[in-house]
C-alpha cells in the first residue's frame, strides 16, 4: 500500500487508480454473476466447483476495497511515470495496427494483414519509411509463416500469398522427385 | 541408483547428437531474446509450446531449458550496454555493470557476468541434481492437504512478499485465478466463467496469456512512453581477458552469489530480484573498493548479483521438478508444458520420468558451457542484435504474437483475447501490477483447487483438516507470517521512528 505518507499537502483522489479498483469490483461481480450460473447437481454434496469462485471472488472484492481505499489517499504511481506524458498518438497507431491485423486475417490470410500491422506499429513508434517496412515485414511477416508455421506444425490462416508460395514450392519439390 | 548413477545415465540422454543441437538451438535463442529488450523467457517459450506437439519431451525441455538459461546470460549484455535490464533479474547488473561500460571497462563487465554465471549457473546445477532427490522423499509424506498449504504459502511469496506492493501483487493473482477456472471444471464437468460462449469451454491457453501481457502489453506501453528518454548503446571497450586483480576480486563475489542466489530460488518464492538486490548489499559492503560503487562502476557488483541470478533460476527448478510447484512466469509456462505431454511434475517424476529429468539437468551443465562460449567470443554478435530499431523490433514482436496466437485454432476470439489481456497487460505495467502472478495463478491455481478438493474430500468436508495436520499448519502459519509480517514490521518501524512526537501526550 501507498507509504507515502508524507503529510505536506493533503492527498488528493486518484482518479485512474479509482477506476482500476472499480474496475476490479466489477470483475468481482461478473465472477458471482458467473459462479451462480454454474449449474450444481444437487447429488454432489462434496466441495463443489462453486466453492473456489467464492474464494476467489470473496479475495477480489477486498482487494478491490483496498485498491479504492490507495486511491482516495492518493493513488500508488511512481512519480516518473505520472509526469510522463502518455504518447497517444504513438498508441494510437499501434492499436491500430492490431486491429487492422484482427480484421485482415481471415479475409487477406496471415501474411498480408501482417504486413500492414507491421507498418502501422513501426510508424507509430516514429519510423517514417513505409516502404521499407513493408518490405521488412513482408520478409518477417513470410519467415514467421515458414519457419514457425510448417516447422511446427502449426496451421496458421494462408491467403493469397502463403497459397501462392506454397504451390511454387510444391511445384519446386515435384521437379525435384521428378 | 543414486544422484551420480541418474546423472550419468542423464548424459547420455543430453550427449546424443540431436538433444545437442536442441541445447544448441535453445542457447542461442535464450541469449538473443534475453538480449532484446521486450522479450524474455516466459514469452519465448510460451510461444514455442505447440512443439511440444511434434517432438519428444526431452527434447523439448532440453530447448526450454536453453532459453530459460539463455536469457539470464544474454540480459546481462543489455544490462551493461544499454542500461536497460532485459530481464528484470538483470536490473542489479545495470547498477554497477553499467557504470563500468561507461568507464571504458565493458569488456570485463561482460566477462566477470558470464563466468559468473557460468560458475554460479554450474554450482546451481549442481544443487538441482543433489537438492532434487532429498526434496522428494519430504515431498513423499505430502498429502493433499499439505500441497494446499504449500500452494498457499508459494501463492504469498510470490504475490505479496516479493514486489512492490502486497495488494497489487494479490491483485493480479486472483486475476490469474479466474483466467485459470475459465471452461470445464475437471472434477464435476460442469463449465464455469464462459459466458456462454463455447469458445471458451476448453478454457483460455496460457500461450494467449502470456503473449499478451508480456508481447501486447509491452508493445502497448513503450509506445506509450515514447516520449521517456532513451538509452544509449555504449560502445564496447576493454578487453574480454580480465586482469589478475579483476579475477582475484570476482571469484569471490561469484562463490558468494552463487550461495545466495541458489537456496533463496529453491525455496518455494522463488523470484531473482531478492537474491540479487541481497548479493549486491554484502558485495557493497565486503568490497574493499567501496569508492568505486555508484561511481565508475565495481567488478564485484556485477559479480554477485550476476552469480546470484544465474544460481537462483537454478533453484527454481528444484520445487518445479520435484513438487511441480512453479515461482515464477517462465516455470509456470515450463509446468504447462509438462502438461500438454500428459506429465504430472511432483515426487514421482525424477524416478517415472528418469530420462527426461536427468536429461534435463545433464543438458543444463551442457548449456552453461556452450552458453560461456556464445557469450564471450561471440559477444560482437549479439552487441549487434542491440542495434535493432525499436519500431521493427516491437512490430516485430506482434508479428509472433499473432502466429502464436492465431495458430492456436485459426479464431479471431483468440486475437480479440490476446488484444484484451494486451490492454489490461498495459495498464498493470502502467499501474506498478506485477504480471508473473498472474501466469503463476492461472497455472497453480487449478491445481491448488484439486488439491483442496481432494483433501476436502478425504476429510468427509472438514475444513479443519488443513490445520489438524502439523506440516500443513506449519506452512500456512509461514504464509500468514509472510502476508502480515511486513506490514507489521512497517508498523513498528514507523513508531519507533516517529512514535514519540507523532502521538503527543503520550509519553
């Protein structure tokens, strides 16, 4: 808890801290929401699976009363990172990197939608050569997919490129065996 | 057989061609991800677990256990280089090994933090192969009720002594808790937490988990830092030879290291930063140099705490090999693992799974040879991986969270849970809440809850049960001891200090 007790100015309300502890009592109650809708065969008299939701739901709503009790002392953030300002812009491109990647990968395939998340979240970090970072990721994007897809063994979502790559180097290995 | 027998036994399951070039393999890239700042063990093996849908367990571990190693060796580099740990058990090695860069003695830093920790990493090896087997005959006499306890003390030292704040800590592990009892419950059949989507019956992978607190996360706060200053790369300057008085004033850190670092990781809390910040204090205060701590850098800082590190990531073993207790994110990931290949870790494991524990163990010894080597001679290398911009770097780094994710079934869910967790991730690490708890709760979680059940059960639903046996009793004293002692100890501190003119009239 907060040991700054540094009585000079009196504390104020955190108010980001408060929204965390809120945010946790609401978590605590999607979970006895949730832990009343576990279905219980009356048969089972033996600890159910309803007892560690309580626990753990018991667990979060002191918490998340301790959480708000730091609040209103004035919050737990180190100073360096309250008078860093936040970067939204920065943020904000990489957020949208993610959710073009979301939106992309079922109809382009993997490696396109990658492709374009990768140069979204380079410009947001500052990067200004869009071209070069879609070369970049393109050969990243196509690494991923060979090295980590085939290797091992996992299926990841191809699209017009992984298909066209893939028949190349099946043709590649039929004229090998041929 | 005893511990010699097993171990020979285990090099000849490390030395055939292919489990070296997994040790190999694994090494190389724990070293190169331990050097990247934003990625680190936990995340890389994570990513890597649907190998162990392909290959044999040893040889997998033998990989996990070279990352695992790999990183502790290769975080040092970015330590003392960039002054930004790579892994957060490295932050004691900036301290000092930083300054020294600074003052033109980089290559010894470097030099003194390998040996280091391949002294302290082989010692720490060493206590693995010999703790291990005493471990499991106590463990032997555990019954359900005493692993509950014991679950409950780990879950305390993990959460709440350890790190900056005991509320935040416990936070995040129930957090981890209810991430952990999402789908079917095991015992009854019953689904809990799915909100009635039957995406979510065989409940939430680790793998998304971790990528995105630690991948998402990340990547979603250094890009809302941009504005922080950034680090310079120091240029590397100095011979790797250490001098006569370099060695004479660093084997004896290393030793000390080593016996800090390997009992405080073996304990059941686990953690690195203890036994480093531990190592770091008594090397201060023994050191003969004093004047050159804080100032252009001491060799036995980096030393100790390097030795430490190394020796504690060995101690952690200990309880996940022979109790399947994991302290930290990368051990609970490694326990995941076990159990993707049916393997329930505990005392049973060193003589059911001979060939993968000894396998493992005997890898490690051959993973700190070839790590000493990839990180002295071969060190401009991976100067160079530093090099890396962080705006490829990071999109990079999403570029792998997504095949990890997506290919776990090819479903957006799994991004939009990633994506999720990436922000709550971003907002622990804005809001100082440490995020291994919640790995280790979601993994430990369940099994704490079998295990009370289990004891519940025997004991005809008595709740005594877990305070009638005298070792389960003892363990949860320690833990309440651990949640409440600190506080305590505030509390007196604070009246002794300023009792009498706080409270007036009172004398």
């Amino acid at each position: 808890m907060s040991t700054s007790d540094q009585q000079a100015s009196p504390p104020r309300l955190a108010i980001p801290e408060l929204l965390i502890g809120v945010g946790l009592l609401a978590c605590a109650g999607a979970v006895a929401w949730q832990t009343l809708a576990i279905p219980v065969s009356p048969l089972y008299s033996k600890v159910g699976p309803k007892v560690f939701p309580y626990i753990t739901m018991a667990g979060m709503v002191i918490l998340s009363l301790l959480l708000i009790l730091a609040a209103v002392r004035g919050g737990w953030q180190p100073d360096e990172e309250k008078e860093t300002p936040t970067d939204w812009k920065s943020m904000g491109f990489v957020v949208a990197g993610l959710v073009a990647n979301l939106v992309l990968i079922q109809p382009l395939g993997f490696t396109a939608a990658s492709v374009i998340m990768f140069v979204l979240v380079c410009f947001g970090f500052g990067s200004r050569h869009p071209l070069r970072d879609a070369l970049l990721g393109l050969v990243l994007a196509l690494a991923a997919y060979f090295g980590f897809a085939r290797a091992l063994g996992v299926n990841i979502g191809a699209g017009l490129i992984e298909n066209q790559l893939n028949a190349l180097i099946n043709a590649l290995f039929g004229m090998g065996k041929g | 057989m005893d511990t010699l027998g097993y171990l020979a036994h285990g090099f000849a399951v490390a030395f055939t061609p292919t489990n070296l070039l997994w040790c190999l393999l694994g090494t190389t890239l724990g070293t190169a991800i331990g050097v990247l700042p934003g990625l680190g063990p936990a995340l890389t093996i994570a990513l890597l677990l649907p190998i162990t849908y392909q290959v044999a367990p040893e040889a997998s571990f033998i990989l996990f256990a070279g990352i695992y190693y790999g990183a502790m060796y290769g975080g040092s580099t970015t330590s003392i280089l960039l002054n930004t740990p790579g892994e957060s058990a490295t932050i004691v090695t900036a301290l000092e090994g930083n300054r020294m860069a600074r003052s033109g003695r980089g290559g010894a830093a470097l030099a003194t933090s390998a040996l280091g920790s391949f002294v302290a990493g082989t010692i720490g090896t060493l206590g693995v192969a010999f703790l291990a087997p005493i471990v499991v005959k106590f463990a032997l006499a555990f019954g359900p009720a005493e692993y509950f306890s014991l679950m409950v003390l780990a879950f305390i030292t993990v959460s709440a002594v350890l790190g900056s704040s005991s509320v935040r800590g416990l936070t995040s592990l129930f957090v981890g808790f209810v991430i952990g009892m999402i789908g079917v419950d095991l015992q009854t059949g019953q689904p809990r937490f799915t909100f009635g989507m039957g995406e979510l019956l065989d409940g939430v992978d680790v793998i998304v988990v971790a990528v995105g607190l630690f991948a998402v996360g990340e990547t979603l706060y250094m890009a809302s830092r941009r504005y922080a200053g950034k680090d310079e790369i120091v240029p590397l300057k100095g011979s790797l030879y250490m001098t006569a008085s370099e060695w004479a004033r660093s084997w004896k850190p290393w030793l000390r290291g080593a016996a800090i670092g390997f009992p405080i990781g073996a304990m059941p809390a686990g953690g690195a930063e203890i036994p480093t910040f531990l190592s770091y204090a008594i090397e201060k205060k023994l050191s003969k140099h004093k004047e050159e701590f804080g100032t252009v850098g001491a060799i036995e800082g980096v030393a100790g705490p390097e030795a430490a590190n190394n020796a504690s990531a060995a101690g952690v073993l200990v309880p996940m090999l022979t109790l399947g207790l994991p302290t930290s994110a990368t051990a609970a990931i490694m326990l995941s693992a076990f159990q993707s290949y049916g393997i329930n870790p505990g005392p049973l494991l060193l003589t059911t799974q001979a060939n993968l524990v000894w396998g493992l163990i005997a890898s490690l010894f051959i993973a700190n040879v070839i790590l000493v080597i990839l990180n002295l001679p071969l060190i401009g290398l991976w100067v160079r991986l530093l090099k890396i911009p962080a705006p490829q770097l990071y999109a990079g780094i999403l570029v792998f969270a997504t095949v990890g994710t997506y290919g776990i079934s090819q479903s957006p869910i799994d991004l939009i849970i990633l994506y999720l967790l990436g922000a709550a991730g971003f907002l622990m690490r804005r809001f100082d809440f440490p995020t291994a708890p919640v790995i280790i709760g979601m993994i430990l979680g369940p099994l704490a809850e079998t295990q009370f059940r289990r004891a519940m059960t025997i004991a005809n639903g008595d709740w005594t049960v877990f305070y009638r046996h005298p070792l389960s009793l003892t363990l949860l004293t320690l833990a309440f001891i651990g949640l409440v002692g600190p506080h305590i100890w505030a509390w007196i501190e604070h009246r002794r200090r300023r009792g009498p003119e706080h409270v007036p009239g009172d004398a």
